[in-house]
C-alpha cells in the first residue's frame, strides 16, 4: 500500500467538499435569483440543493477524519476544531476550521427551518457566501493542489458567484420584488385620492 494514501485521500475528499459546496451555492443561488423561473415547481430542485448541502458536510468530516488517520502530520481532534491550534500552518487550517462552523451552522438552521423564526434562519443561510470564502482561502493556503488548474477553478467559480450577486440584484426576481412593494403604495395613494374625491363632492353639495 501506498504510504501517503491517507494524504492523497485527505487532498481528494478536500477538493471534492469544495466543489459541493460550491455547487450547492450556485445552486440555491440560481433557486433564489429566479434564473430557473419565477417559481421553480420541480420539488427536485429544491432536494438537489439540500442534498449537495447535506454531502457537502460528509465530505468535510471525512476529510477531516482521514486527515486525523494520516501520520504524515498526526493532526489531534484539537488540530482540526480549535483555530491556530495545529502546528502544521495553523493560519491556513484556521481559515478551514472556521468554514466548517459556519457550514454546520448553515445546514442545522435549515434542518431547522420550520421550527425556528425566518428572519433568522435566512441570516445564517446567508453565511454560505463566508463558507465558500473562507474554504477557498483554506484551499489555497492548506492544499499543495493550488497549481494552475486549481487557480483557474478558483477564478471560474468566482466569476459564477458574482454573475448570480449580479442576477438577484438587477435580474427578474428584483424587478418582481420592487413591483410588490410598490403596489401596496399605489394602493394607498389610489385610496387617498378617491377619499380626497369624495370629500370635496361632500363639500360642494
């Protein structure tokens, strides 16, 4: 057997944990932009984005598990949940270790979410967007993968995350959002001037 096949498989389970991160990102993001359509109806779409969530964990803890087996750094359960504690670059670790809170945070909020408030349950969710952060910046740190195809990943990947920031913020679901809002204001200044109408036909009778 190889001797470094815990490492290899530690460097592997990492890639792929970031990749389904990322991908589980994207995906709520094109859910919640509305780029798939006003209103999604497919109950898959919103289980894909749940299950890649939910396989983005396993990933993690295994890839924290075969980084524990591994003698090449002998990492302690301290190592790998308590930041600046590993002695093997404990400022690159420590950008992972604080991914992984914000990651668990994420998926019991929405394991939660029907027995927790909405408004809170959305603010953790929006913490996915630090979970990709901060695990790219542990990836590019930590990984002895970061070449020039991981670069170019990392730029791609970006670039999908900021396309869909741009979607919400100009795209379908904005425009919807602001002719809601403005409806209940036309509402009232049409009920104004009708009561306005009214009241001067009282006063001229």
């Amino acid at each position: 057997m190889n001797p470094h096949i815990w490492w290899y498989t530690a460097r592997a389970t990492g890639i792929v944990a970031w990749v389904l991160a990322l991908s589980s990102i994207l995906w709520g993001m094109a859910l919640s932009s509305r780029a798939l359509g006003p209103r999604p109806k497919a109950p898959w779409l919103l289980d894909l984005h749940r299950f890649l969530g939910g396989l983005t964990v396993l990933f993690v803890f295994a890839h924290i598990g075969v980084l524990m087996a591994d003698s090449y750094v002998n990492f302690t359960p301290a190592d790998v949940l308590v930041p600046f504690h590993s002695h093997w670059k404990p400022d690159a670790v420590a950008w992972g270790i604080a991914a992984l809170y914000f990651l668990v945070a994420v998926e019991v909020t929405s394991l939660l979410r029907s027995s927790i408030r909405k408004g809170l349950w959305k603010a953790v969710h929006f913490t996915s967007y630090l979970v990709y952060v901060l695990a790219t910046i542990h990836f590019l740190a930590a990984g002895t993968d970061n070449g020039p195809a991981s670069r170019v990943a990392i730029i791609v990947s970006l670039g999908l995350v900021l396309f869909f920031l741009a979607y919400v913020a100009v795209g379908p679901g904005r425009a919807a959002s602001v002719k809601r809002q403005a409806a209940p204001r036309r509402a009232t200044r049409a009920g104004s001037t009708t009561a306005a109408r009214e009241t001067e036909g009282v006063g001229a009778s």
